[in-house]
C-alpha cells in the first residue's frame, strides 16, 4: 500500500471516530437538526446509532489494515446512506454547522461524492491493475 492511500486511510478513520465521538458529545443537537423530517425513527436515535457506527468504522479503517478493502467498502456504503440527509437538509432548509444558507447547503451536497472516493481510496478500491 502507498504512503498516500495509507495516510488517507488514517486520517479518514480518525476523522470518522471524531465525527461519531461528536455525535454522542457535544454536537449531539446540530446533529439532530439534519435528521429528515420524513425519518422514521426518532432523531436522537438515529443520531447515536450514526455516531456508534461512525466510530466502529473509523476506528476499522484505522486499527485493521489487513481489512481496509472490507472497511473502505462499508464507509463509502455508509455515506451514500446518509447522503439523503444531506439532501433533506438543502431542501428544508435546516441550519446545522453554520450551514446556514441555500447556497452553503447546495454547496456541502457536493463534498458526499468526494468523501465515497475518499473511502475507496484508503480502502485500495482505486488501484488500476496489479495485486489488491
């Protein structure tokens, strides 16, 4: 594995247990906010559940190299899953993170994208030819 595809694993999986760690702390209530309206199940339980799974996959991503295929796979999956909530918060209008605007809502629905790629990525998904 590359330099560059291992620190892109470490610092995703790092940014992801910080993010779940958010979650359940102190963000706990702007993370709530980008619950859909339309979401079955109650907001502070989706909220937690996310968070758990952020963590569990962050913490993967960095403490399990011999699965990073298995890992990157699940974290990309896991941000086309929540991606619809992004889409309900540009929508609705929700504030959250400063995301305060259309346009900075519009703006954040093009980042989901990059962090799937991220995940492939880190998790040797991109590589042309050769061993995986």
């Amino acid at each position: 594995m590359t330099t560059a595809r291992t620190a892109a694993r470490l610092v995703l999986g790092a940014a992801m247990v910080g993010a779940g760690v958010l979650h359940l702390t102190v963000q706990r209530q702007d993370f709530q906010a980008q619950v859909p309206s339309w979401f079955p199940l109650d907001e502070d339980l989706t909220v937690l559940g996310s968070g758990a799974a952020e963590i569990a996959l962050g913490a993967a991503f960095l403490a399990l190299p011999g699965k990073k295929r298995l890992v990157g796979g699940l974290l990309a999956a896991f941000f086309v899953v929540i991606f619809p909530g992004n889409i309900a918060q540009y929508v609705e209008g929700t504030d959250a993170f400063g995301l305060d605007t259309d346009t900075k809502r519009l703006v954040r629905l093009f980042f989901q994208p990059l962090l799937v790629l991220w995940a492939l990525y880190g998790g040797d998904w991109l590589r042309r030819g050769g061993r995986r």
